[in-house]
C-alpha cells in the first residue's frame, strides 16, 4: 500500500513540476490547428447578440448614430472581428434592408487609442462603400475628458464637439444638422476596451437613448447586467458575439475562426483545471493517509 | 511574390514578446518590450500635446477666449509636485478634478448601480414564455437576496452553525464563488482571444494563412 501511494503521489507531483514552457507551446498549436484546418463548430445566437442586431435594423433611415470607439490596440484580437462584421453590416447590409437608405453617424473616441480603429476598422469601409465624409459621417478624434466628456456630450453636443477631427467647422458639416444633444440621437454604439460603455449607461440610457456595444470578454459580467435591465439594447461579447453577428448577417469570417480557436484553446485550459485538481487531491489524500 | 515587410516585423516582434513563455528572458524579448513601451508613450504624448493645443491653447490665442487660461494654468499648477516647497499648489487642481469627476459620477450611479438594478429584480418574471430566461430570473432574483444575507453580518452575528441562516450563509458563499467563476471565465476567454489574434498575424505574416 505504501510503495503504490508513492507512485501515485510521485506521478502527480511530476505532473505539478512539469515545465510551464511546455503547456504554453501546446496551447499555442491548439490555438494555430482551427485557423489552418476549421473546425466548424457550431454557433447558436445568444439573445444580446441578436437584440444588438434587431434593434439596429429597426433604426429608421436617416436617423443618427454615436459611435464611441474607445479601444485600442490591445483589444485588437477581441474587438477587431466584431467591429468589421458590424461595419459590414452597417454600410452594406443595413442600407440593403431599407432600399438604400442609410443611417448618420457622429463618431468620436474618449480613449486616445481610438483613432488608430477608426482608421483601421470604421474609415476603410466607408471609404470602400462610397460613403461621403461630412454628409453620411463626422469624425471628431480624440475627446479628453473621460466620463466629463460623456456627461457633457449628453448635454450639449456642439459645445463639446465644435470642429472635426479635421478642423472642419460643425457647421458646414451636413451630418451634424439638428444635431444638439441626446434628444437628436437613435441610439449609441461603443466598440469598448476600457469601459466606457458604463458611462453612456449613466449619461444616457439614463435620459432613455439606446445603447449598446461591442466588447471585451472581461467586461461581460458587467454588462450583461446593465442588458438584463435594459439600459443596453444589446451587445456583442467578444469574438464569440462576433461570430455569431457574423452568421447573423450571413458572412463568417474572422470571428468565426477565432472562435473556433477558442473552443480548442479552452479545452486545454478546462483538461489542465481538471488535471490540477485532481492533483490537488490526490496529494491531499496521500499526505492526510501518511498521517 | 511580395514580401511584406510590416507584416515580418510585426511578426519579429510578436515572437520577440512570446518569447518569454515559450523559452526565457532574453535581450531580445527585452528590446520587444522596450519597443512596444516605447510607441505607445510616443503615440499618447503626440495625443495629448494635440489636445491640449485644440481643447485650450487655440481658443486661447486664435479665438481670444480669456477663460481658457484657468485650465491651463490648473494643468501647469499639476506640475508643482515634483518640488517639496511647492507640492501643495498642485493639491487644487486635483481636488477640483476629483470633486467633479465624483459629482458626475454619482449622479449616474444612482441610476445605473441602484434604481435599475432594483427595478430591474423586482420586477423579474417567472412566468415568461422562454423556460430558460424563467430559470435565469429564478436564480438571479435568489442570487440577488442571497448575497444581500451574506453580507448583512450585523443581523447574522452570533448564528450557530446548523441553524437556517448559517446553512444559507453557505449558499450564499457558493452564489458568489460562481459569479467569480463565471468572470474568471470572461478573463481566460479575453487572454486566449488576445492570443489567438496574434498567432493569426503570425500565420498570416508567414504565408501559412491569408488574411
């Protein structure tokens, strides 16, 4: 009895003391396998995702979004799928929907990474699908100011946002015509790193305009709160929400892939809790039994 | 065939930071990490220098708005910490951005932590068509109480173990060790997202994928 509860402690122990070099390499091929050779796992809609979807489509033609795109960089592996599938669907699909009306869009940033996915995500399409700049959209760059600036925004849009990004005056740009405060907005959209979306809750769900937002994994919890009690319209979490857009409006693409890479990836991670665990007590079981 | 470059370096530096993972410190992961250090301050110094001219100094000078010299010397005042004698000035401003930010801040808070929140549970229903969104308002509505008792220690204090509220005390524990569960799982899922987009550019950047 006593040599087997050494090999049995000594196996696990030899598993604990394994080279963490090594569990990061095969977690890095189980992340690499899905996106040379797809796995096609399916998808299902999860409800946020397709009241995020439903709730854009029944804007009406010619109303004018907030598009706050406060992330950066280093959101760009959970952020960036979703966001082209929502451009996307934004300048194609939506149009499509409503005999080629379009909606506006006033596009700003209070994070000061939000210029770089504008210009990777949001100008490109609308460059690509012929929308004009100052008459379809505006962009006004980096806003300073934080949660200020959201509150403020609510308020008195012009004042906050008195020229582009451009330097071009509010007044000659024809997508800011009777826009002054959150009474001229449909609804607001956050592709979100850094919270932002929380202060738009309390500036402006708060007054009754529409929110919704594209998100990290990390800030899920939190919001599936604020869409429970519906403050948010919706939202899409990460590249397993932009998966399922992407299915949504019909065209699979990075999200889907990554989601696959995902579902692998945590396997791993779920076979190594699992395995810690049962190591854990094992050992406590070999140490209590030595007593 | 066409050799992109950005896409190589981008690659050189992605390899340089796993590096530290999947082998060891090294200068060569040190000057990735320098190098990505390095462009973010520059980027966000850019930035802020930009800001600062078009949110103050031009109304200032080019529009003659005399008011604009307040936040402009509060900013300067900010840097008068870094000198023993003179490190009280800076004290004002941010008290002043501190008293504002809080103000704001709670008149949100109100609304989105309290007054929704509670609406939003009281008004949970059971008896909706979708079984599932039933359970998920069974579970939230208990969760919700749950917590509350777990926390109420004045009410609770002196309770022996085996009594009813000691008993879902322990639930209450196992309530909130789920809710943790549950964003430690966001967190994973967020970290090996982050991952997966750089493995992708790595494929990519070695022709293993198109993009």
């Amino acid at each position: 009895m006593e040599v087997r509860s050494k090999e049995s402690s000594g196996f696990w122990e030899k598993l604990e003391n394994i080279d963490h070099r090594i569990l990061y390499w095969i977690l890095i091929v189980a992340i690499a396998i899905p996106y040379l050779r797809p796995l096609g796992i399916p998808v299902p809609v999860t409800e946020p995702v397709q009241d995020f979807y439903n709730t854009l489509d029944a804007l009406p033609p010619g109303s004018t979004m907030i598009l706050e795109i406060s992330s950066g960089p280093s959101a760009y592996g959970e952020i960036g799928p979703s966001s082209e599938a929502v451009m996307e669907y934004l300048t194609k699909i939506y149009p499509e929907h409503h005999g080629g009306d379009r909606l506006r869009f006033v596009i700003l940033s209070v994070s000061e990474q939000g210029p770089l996915m504008y210009n990777a995500y949001a100008k490109p399409k609308f460059d690509e699908t012929g929308w004009q700049y100052g008459v379809d959209y505006a962009y006004f760059g980096f806003i300073s100011g934080l949660e200020t600036a959201v509150a403020r925004l609510a308020e008195d849009i012009p004042s906050l946002l008195p020229s582009d990004y451009l330097g071009n005056d509010i007044d000659d740009l024809k997508a800011m015509d009777g826009i002054h405060s959150y009474k001229d907005i449909a609804a607001v959209m956050v592709w979100d790193s850094m919270g932002a979306t929380e202060w738009y809750v309390k500036h402006w769900a708060s007054k009754g305009v529409k929110v919704g937002n594209v998100c990290v994994a990390v800030s899920l919890p939190a919001y599936t709160m604020y869409y429970k009690n519906k403050d948010m319209y919706g939202f899409i979490g990460s590249s397993r929400g932009g998966a399922e857009f992407e299915y949504l409006i019909g065209k699979p693409g990075d999200a889907v892939a990554t989601t696959d890479t995902l579902s692998l990836s945590h396997l791993w991670v779920i076979i190594l809790i699992i395995t810690g665990n049962i190591g854990l007590l094992v050992e406590k079981y070999f140490s209590h039994s030595k007593r | 065939m066409m050799v992109d470059y950005l896409a190589l370096w981008r690659a050189m530096l992605i390899i340089g930071v796993f590096s530290y993972a999947l082998w060891k410190e090294s200068p060569y992961f040190r000057f990735c990490e320098h190098a990505f250090l390095g462009s973010a301050l520059g980027y966000t110094l850019v930035i802020t220098i930009k800001t600062i001219n078009t949110t103050a100094v031009f109304p200032l000078v080019s529009e003659a708005k005399i008011i604009y010299v307040i936040p402009i010397i509060l900013g300067i005042v900010l840097f008068l910490r870094y000198s023993n004698s003179t490190k009280w000035i800076s004290r004002w401003p941010i008290a002043l951005i501190i008293g504002v930010g809080t103000a704001l801040g709670m008149r949100g808070v109100l609304y989105a932590y309290i007054i929704s929140q509670v609406k939003a549970t009281a008004t949970a229903s059971f008896m909706t068509d979708n079984a599932l969104t039933n359970f998920n308002n069974i579970i939230s509505v208990l969760t919700t109480i749950l917590v509350l008792l777990f926390f109420t220690f004045t009410v609770l204090k002196g309770e022996k173990e085996g009594s009813l509220m000691f008993q879902l005390r322990k639930i209450s524990r196992l309530m909130i060790m789920l809710t943790l569960g549950a964003f430690f799982g966001s967190i994973t899922m967020a970290r090996l997202t982050l991952i997966a987009g750089q493995i992708k550019e790595l494929l990519i950047a070695f022709g293993l994928l198109t993009s």
